[in-house]
C-alpha cells in the first residue's frame, strides 16, 4: 500500500470513530429524556407529599 492509501484509510477510520462517538451521545441524550419523560409520567398522578422516589 502507498502512503497515500494509508492516509486515506486513517482518514476514513477517524471519520468512523468520531461518528460512532457523535452516536452514542445521541443515544445517552435519548436514553436520559425517555428516562426525564417516564419519570415525569408516573409522578403525575401521585398526590403532593408521595413523590420521593
């Protein structure tokens, strides 16, 4: 392989990397919220002094 081949395939597993990285951030955002949403779900119906967890 040339240098410029290794060059490329450096390029294009950092682009992967950063991407799978930007994916999981997505992820644990999503995951967090649908946790915030639930959470605020169930405590909606439960009178005042009965929300601690």
């Amino acid at each position: 392989m040339t240098s410029t081949t290794h060059s490329r395939i450096n390029l294009r597993h950092r682009h992967n990397a950063t991407q799978l990285r930007e994916a999981e951030i997505h992820m644990f955002k999503f995951t967090r919220l649908l946790g915030l949403l639930l959470n605020a779900e169930k405590l909606r119906g439960m009178p005042v002094g009965e929300n601690q967890n």
